[in-house]
C-alpha cells in the first residue's frame, strides 16, 4: 500500500519545520484537519510496519503539533 501524493506532501512540510499544526497542515493540503489526522495515523502505521520506528510524533496540547524526530535537510 502506498501514500497519497498528499501524505507525501505532509511528509515534506513536517520534514522541513520542527513544528507545524494540523490546522496549518489542513490549509497548505486544501484537507480538512480530520483526513490529515487519518493521513497522520495512517502514515505513523505504514512507518512502524516498515521502520519500526516512527519518524514524527503527534503531540497533543491546546492544539495537535507534529514534532519530527529527524531533520530531513
């Protein structure tokens, strides 16, 4: 199963910030912020079965952040 070429993009916005906010997400993919957040989980599951490791983790405060756990430059 592969990513969207919107989960793709994603990948690249978070890989780029050492934060960005699903709303932020949501506006720069023209997605509503529930199908980033299914994008998100979706991506976290496909990485763990890959991986084994997860390379972002969804953080949740007054607002959801994604915080990498790699720098991607």
């Amino acid at each position: 199963m592969g990513i969207s070429e919107r989960q793709n993009e994603i990948l690249k916005i978070i890989g780029k910030n050492t934060y960005v906010s699903v709303n932020e997400l949501s506006e720069r993919t023209f997605t509503s912020p529930s199908s980033i957040r299914r994008d998100l989980t979706k991506l976290q599951n496909m990485y763990k079965e890959v991986e084994g490791e997860i390379p972002f983790e969804i953080e949740v405060r007054s607002n959801i952040l994604l915080l990498p756990t790699y720098n991607n430059t």
